[in-house]
C-alpha cells in the first residue's frame, strides 16, 4: 500500500471516528471523544500533535469557521473598525501552511462534496461564514439545530428571483422617500427616522409575506421609537394622510390624556398572494425594550385562544435597538420566559436595528461589556444572524434562515442588522457635536437604496428611470396622502374577528353593579369539585387537612377562610364559562401556604409527575384555568400578564406578588402600562394584582405593598385599588371582576396573617347574599349608634387591632368603620355611614403604615369633603419614615401600642 493510501485510509478512520462521536459519542474511545469534544467546543488543539494527521486538522479548520468566521464578517457599512486577527481562521494555525492547496480532504460534515482540495473548502468556508453575514450558533447543545444552521449557511447563496430583487427596491425606496418626505414637510418636528437602517422594511414585508406562507395568521410586534413610522406605513398601511393629520396637530378626541405619534399602535389585515395576515403594532412608551414581554403576553393570549398550543399561526417580533438591546434588564427577563411552560410562545423573532450608537453613546468601550450587543441571546442558546444592513440582499436571505428556524424548531431566533443612523437621534440633534468621525464617514456613504439601485442598474436588472418612477410614484401617493399597493395593501376594512369582544366594555360605568351570589347548592358542588382526592393520590398530612377544611366549610360547618373564598371564586368563573390565569412566584402553594391549588402525589415516582390541580376538574365544559410558578422575574411577568389581559377579556388574568414590597421592581409595568394605558391609548385591560401586604414585624422588605404610590396613579377612574378584609370580599371582587361589564386594573392589597385569621373568616351566608361593598360598617351590635363620639375610618388588617384592643378596653363610644374599597371612592356609601352617628364629632383615619406612606394623603381630601362642619378629622398612625417599617420587633410593637392608643383615646 503506498503511502497516500494509507493517508487516505487513516483520514478515512478518523472522519468514521468523528461521525460516529457524533451520533453515539461513548462507542468512541476516550481519547478521541476529549478530542473531539474539545473540538466541537471551539477549545484550541495544539498547532501540531503526536499522531494528528492533516485531516484532523482540516475538520478543526471547519470547526474554527463555524465558530469564529463571523469576528471577520463585513458587517459594518462604516468599516469604523479594523477587521480584528483571529489566528484560528488561518492555516498557519492549524499546521495546515504548508500543504498543497490542491491536497484532497474528507469534508466531514461540512455541506457540499465529501471531498475537496483544501483551498476550495477555505474559499467555502469564508464564503459561507466571512461575508456580509456572520453566524453564531455553536454553542447551541441541540445537534441537529446546529447541523440545520450548517445546511442553510455552507449551501451556495440563494439568488434572490428578479422580481424580488425589484420588489427590495421599490421598499427601500419607499422607506427612503417617506423620511425625506417628512423632514421637508414637517420641518423640524420629532420622527425618529429609520434613514441609514431603511433595510428594515422590506426585512419585515419579506417577514409577513413569507411567514403567512408558512401558515402565520396574526404577528404582532414591539418596538421602539426609532423607524415606527415608516413601519406603520410602509409595512402595516396605516394611511399616510392621518399620519400627516398628527403632524398638523389633529388628534384623538376621545383619549382624556393621548400619546405622541411615534408611541402609537395599529393593526391591520395586509394582503399577501398566500392569504390575508393580521399585523399588530404595540403601542408602548418610551421606556426601551419594556413592550417585549407585552407583546409576549399579548401573543400568548392570542394562541390559548386559537388553541394554538405550538406557535404555528401567531408569531411575535420584537424590534430592538443595539444600546438597549444589551442595557435593559427586562430583555434577559423576557428571554429566560421563552421556553418556560407558563410563557412560551413557539419563539420570537427578533430582529435589532443595530446603528452602532446610543443616543450619544458609541464608543464600544462604553456600549457594553460585551463583544456583541446580541450576545445575552446565548444564555438561551439563541442562535444570532448578524448582517450587514447595506446590503439588502443579504438582509431577506438571513430573514428567511431565520423565520424557517423559528418555524421548524419553535425558539427564539436574533437577526442583527448592522447599520448606521444618518440623522441624530432626533431630528433636532446635531450629531456631530459628539460623534465628529462618525458622522464623516456617514455624510459620505451613500444611501442602501442609492447603492442597491446602482447595483441592479449595473447587473441590468432595471433601467436608471425605472429606479427614479419608484420614488416619483411613491411621493405623488404621499402628496395625495394614499398607499401605494406595490408598498402594502390592506385588506379592505372589516372587524378583526376578535375586536368585538371589547365592545361591552367600551362605554362601562364603574359604578355599574354585578350579580356576584352563587346557591348554596352550588357552593356545594364546587366544594365537592375542589376536595375530590384523585384515587390513589396520596396528599401531604397537612394539604390533606386544609382539604378536610375545606370539605367542612362547603358544607357550612366551619367559617370559609380567604384561601377557600378565593378557590370558590375562581371554581365559579370558569364553570361560566370565564377563563382564570393566576401566575407569580409561588403562586400555586402561595407565599404563605394558603391556597394549595396544586396537589403534589408524595407517593410520585417521577419528578415531573404526580401533580393534581382541582380547579381543572370542576366542570367538563369549563373555561381554563392555569396556574403558573413563575420564574422569579417581577417585571417581565408583570408585564406579560399585562399583555396577555389586554388581548383576552373573558380571562380573570392575575399576577400575584410574592410580598408586596416587591411589586415596584415592576414599576415601569405599572406606571407606563397598567395605570395609564387607556388614559394614552385606549387600551382596555382587567389585570388583577394581588400585593400582599400587612405589618407584622418583619422589616422594612416584607411590610408593605406601598398602597400609596397606587393611589397617587389613580384618576379618571382608570385603577380599582381595594383592600378586603374577609374571604367573602375576596370572593365577590374577584367575581366582580369579570361579572360586572368593566375591563380596569384591580389592585389588591391583600393580607398574610388575616390569611389564617378566624376573624377575617365567612360564613356560607355571605357567599349566597350581598355582595362586595366598598365600606364595611361597624358590625358590634351592643353599641348605641346616638352615643358614639368617634368614627375611626381604616382599611386592612389594621381594623382586627382596633377591635382586640378596643374590647380590651371595653370601649362602647367608639365605632370602626373598614374602607375596602379606596378607590374609586364610595361617597354615597361613606355620606350614609357618617349619617349613622349623629352625636360623632370627631372622624380618625387610622393606619399602621408611617404618615407619609399608605392611604392617609392620598385619603384625606375625600373623608374631609364629607365632614360636617361641626366634625373634625384626625390621625393615628407610625411615625413619618423614610424605609416602610422598622426592622426590630420591639420597636415595631411600641409603634403599634402608640397609633392604637391615640385612634382609641378620645
């Protein structure tokens, strides 16, 4: 045998050796499989080793492309930066230098011939890897994802069919043309322009054609400021005449608050050769990246009710921006939902205007700490497409790569266009003052249409006057303030088949009651629904006592505690017919072991096994019901449930707190989207937040769910925020909340200690009468109504301290009267209880939060508009603080004996 058969023999063995690691690594022997492990892992081999012959080395060559080909991609249009030396991509480095370049080898796994000369798999590998396009993804553990993405990046390049390539142009065109539309026209005023990233339009018409070719009915996107406009006309067709009308300053008249037209929203059915898809644009403040869990949440709720368990007809996109994409905590919060039970939504495609710059920001040594500003995409093995956004063509090959990954394998997918921002950041900065260099190379580069156009003009795909008709014809469409259908066609205007389900809500009155009683037969069945132990389902002793518990107070035996009140509520709604979705960390136990609604079997054999939740068992015909531990993120789930409760009314949608300290790490949620979203946008949304709070002498971080910073959100009857002290209040809100044909945010301040509290427990009566009532009066019926000289006005557990220490004292003049709801406030219901005493001249509001914190300021207005002139208002409450509560229990109790002492002291 001569000497180069037995090369070929031994090359032969290893690549059999390699390809057998690969399916069933341990058949390999251990020396080998380190080897090859490393080598999949990207670890550096020695430049030359004992016994490693040439075609070891080739495969790792592969290797070295597939990991590292995109550090020396052409992805940036202002070539700013030297491409940096990266010793693995060379021959030299892998003892390979001195070879013939027309040397055969075995191409392993490498897509194309089995055999090669070296110098065509190199010329192979920087084609497919150190274009204008550069891939990561070796770090993905799936196998088979890998060898996916090795397929559609080592083949030959797609060649776009002409009439796509005319189609590329007649968008970049338009993007181009209605930005320098608006500058000219609307001289001065804020737009955001998309100028120097205008390959984002046809990226997304590409997206929304080809995605409903693929079976895609509905995308809803998120995004920021920066090219909303364009998008909402060149891509959504949103008609460019009403655009104009914000321009000129005509708004919407019926919002009592609006948004600036670059924060605004919009939906439509744009037409596509496939079949009509409907596209939603979020709204979203100017807080970056804070819509993407929204518009996961909108999306999710947009499957469950498709039954769309996989993510095959609703695709979500975000759009990020480069510094936010790596500043902004909620995206790695939104990220680690993605594949989570509760939260999946079949993968997002995410696409990032990648203009290098942050405002002012755009030294790399600033930027991040990070190579990439995708690189966070890794922690989920999210695989990263980065491509250079002058090159259009490149931009819809990789779009495709990327919604085909999506839709085979249903995770999330990055597409980073790499651009430049040709203005400021708004059109009234002068970028120049920061960014001199920068702002030089970008003057003088022309235009991705400028450049495309030349290209096809070039190759003689289109004439120079055929190029020009396309920005003539687009801007005398803008003169007329119409589309153009060669842009985006609309459908024509028909309902979205869901939007009707709003219309109850629309003109609802707060005021407006509900029937919120259930029979007592009834209570009876559910109860029997809720205790009913599965056969052979073994239940820890003390859940197996709660349920015992529970049996007894179905029954009437035992008082109803808050855990049961809530069961028998969410039990009631989805057996008519209304969905429940409750979620947040340690939401199926509870924080505080109250609720139980997931049974564990201790008998389980698996890990995954054994779990009986009863509120999915009460009815064969019932609505969902879905409980979810959540990860332990507040903003990105808060937000989630937000976006979820916004697209699904018939669904109680609850985020519970696990302490309600901890509620403001989702304060953007709250304050941008929950409590003003239907005063900017009109957006109608029944989230309902559960935000334990009491004091109880645990510190500062488990006290309070600052009551007071909800009540400073509320006006224009846009939030609920209530504080029931019972477990029929609980269950009659809660009921009310889908009842009563009102879609607002209701918060909670629920309790902990009152959770097990008798007191605060109800008989079966009240859940068969009444209702929930915003005050709850006092309820001692030894005390003469005409002798009583104080009314002391309180909300939440604060009320049982009252009245332990008022019988203590055996106080007869005194009266205690529970405002459950605070608002909106109930004046007529407050107007008839200050009736009831006559002989009171003295009103005390009471709370055990510190005065400038609670209800008391915010309150306060309210209780003295209904005074007499002959009665005063007063306080009992902690000392002005600046944390919540105090950290030592003795001092916690002097604090209480004090506020109790003064509210019952006449």
């Amino acid at each position: 045998m001569s000497q180069r058969d037995e090369e070929g023999t031994a090359q032969s063995w290893i690549e059999s050796q390699y390809d057998q690691w690969l399916r069933t690594p341990e058949q390999v022997d251990a020396h080998w499989q380190a080897y090859f492990a490393a080598l999949e892992q990207g670890s550096s081999a020695p430049r030359s080793e004992e016994g490693v012959p040439g075609q070891v080395a080739v495969l790792r060559l592969i290797n070295a492309y597939r990991f590292l080909g995109h550090r020396v991609a052409h992805l940036d249009p202002l070539e700013r930066h030297p491409l940096p030396e990266v010793p693995e991509l060379t021959l030299g480095y892998h003892g390979l230098a001195d070879l013939d370049g027309l040397m055969v080898f075995e191409t392993g796994s490498l897509v194309g011939p089995p055999q090669a000369p070296l110098s065509d798999i190199l010329t192979r590998l920087q084609r497919s890897y150190c274009g204008t396009v550069g891939v990561e993804y070796m770090y993905l553990t799936d196998t088979a994802q890998k060898r996916w993405i090795q397929q559609r990046m080592e083949n030959s390049p797609e060649i776009l069919e002409p009439q796509v390539q005319r189609m590329l142009l007649v968008h970049l065109s338009a993007a181009e043309t209605l930005e320098r539309y608006l500058h000219t026209r609307f001289v001065g005023q804020k737009r955001f322009s998309l100028e120097g990233g205008e390959s984002l339009i046809p990226c997304l018409n590409i997206l929304i054609h080809e995605g409903r070719a693929q079976g895609i009915e509905e995308i809803v996107i998120g995004m920021a400021h920066r090219g909303r406009l364009n998008v909402l006309v060149n891509c959504l067709g949103r008609l460019p005449r009403d655009l104009f009308l914000e321009f000129e300053g005509v708004h919407e008249t019926g919002l009592t608050s609006g948004d600036v037209k670059y924060h605004q929203g919009f939906s439509s059915d744009v037409d596509t050769p496939t079949g009509s898809v409907h596209v939603a644009l979020a709204f979203n403040p100017s807080h970056l990246e804070i819509v993407n869990p929204v518009v996961e949440g909108s999306v999710r709720a947009r499957q469950d009710r498709r039954g769309d368990t996989q993510g095959e007809w609703v695709l979500p996109v975000l759009i990020h921006g480069d510094a936010a994409l790596s500043g902004q905590g909620v995206v790695m919060e939104t990220l680690a939902l993605s594949q989570t039970r509760g939260f999946r939504t079949g993968g997002t495609l995410h696409i990032v205007i990648n203009n290098q710059i942050g405002f002012t920001t755009s030294d790399p040594r600033d930027t991040r700490s990070s190579t990439y500003c995708t690189d966070l995409a890794k922690m989920t093995e999210t695989p990263v497409f980065h491509v250079n956004g002058d090159d259009p063509e490149a931009v819809v090959r990789v779009l495709r790569v990327a919604l085909d990954y999506r839709t085979t394998f249903h995770r999330d997918v990055m597409v980073d266009i790499v651009c430049y921002r040709r203005l400021g950041h708004n059109e009234q900065d002068e970028p120049m003052v920061t960014q001199p260099w920068m702002y030089r190379k970008i003057q003088a580069l022309p235009t991705t249409r400028q450049r495309y156009a030349a290209h096809l003009i070039q190759s003689a795909r289109l004439t120079q006057e055929e190029a020009d008709a396309m920005i003539e014809d687009y801007r005398a469409a803008l003169d007329r303030g119409e589309l153009l259908e060669s842009i985006v066609r609309p459908s024509p205007k028909v309902p979205y088949a869901h939007a009707a389900q709003w219309t109850p809500y629309r003109q609802a009155d707060w005021r407006t009651s509900a029937d919120t009683t259930l029979t007592r037969a009834r209570l009876t069945q559910l109860t029997e629904r809720l205790t009913l132990i599965p056969e052979g389902f073994e239940l820890h002793p003390t859940v197996r006592k709660v349920v015992d518990h529970r049996r007894q107070m179905g029954e009437g035996m035992l008082a109803v505690d808050w855990g049961m009140g809530e069961s028998l509520a969410y039990a009631s709604l989805v057996e008519e017919g209304y969905g429940v979705r409750l979620s947040g960390q340690d939401c199926g136990r509870g924080t505080f072991s109250h609720r139980h609604a997931v049974w564990h079997d201790q008998n389980r054999q698996r890990w995954d096994a054994g779990i009986h939740i009863p509120l999915q068992h009460i009815s064969p015909t019932q609505a969902p019901f879905t409980v979810i531990d959540s990860l332990l993120s507040e903003e990105a789930v808060l937000g989630f449930e937000y976006g979820y409760a916004s697209a699904q009314p018939r669904h109680l949608v609850l985020w519970e707190a696990q302490f309600g300290d901890f509620a403001n790490g989702a304060q953007v949620v709250i304050d941008q989207f929950i409590s003003s979203a239907e005063a900017k946008w009109g957006r109608l949304c029944g989230l309902t937040l559960l935000l334990p709070h009491g004091y109880e002498g645990q510190g500062p971080e488990h006290s309070s769910a600052r009551v007071e910073r909800y009540l400073q959100l509320c006006a224009d009857y846009n939030l609920q925020v209530c504080i029931p002290s019972t477990a029929a209040q609980i269950f009659h809100l809660l009921r009310r909340q889908m009842l009563r044909p009102l879609r607002k945010p209701l918060i909670v301040i629920t309790p902990k200690s009152l959770l097990r509290r008798k007191e605060a427990s109800s008989p079966l009566e009240e859940f068969i009468a009444g209702g929930f009532r915003p005050i709850l009066a006092e309820v001692k019926e030894t005390i003469d109504p005409a002798a009583v000289q104080r009314i002391v006005v309180c909300s939440g557990k604060v009320y049982y301290d009252l009245v332990a220490e008022r019988e203590q004292r055996q106080i007869e003049n005194i009266v205690l009267m529970r405002l459950e709801q605070l608002y909106p406030f109930p004046h007529e219901e407050f107007v008839a209880q200050l009736a009831c005493y006559p002989a009171a001249q003295s009103v005390l509001w009471c709370q055990e939060e510190p005065g400038n914190q609670g209800a008391w300021h915010r309150i306060q207005h309210y209780l003295v508009r209904h005074l007499r002139p002959d009665q005063h208002l007063s306080y009992a409450l902690r000392p002005s603080s600046a944390a919540p509560a105090v950290g030592y229990l003795n001092l916690h109790e002097e604090q209480r004996r004090a506020f109790l002492e003064a509210a019952l002291t006449l």
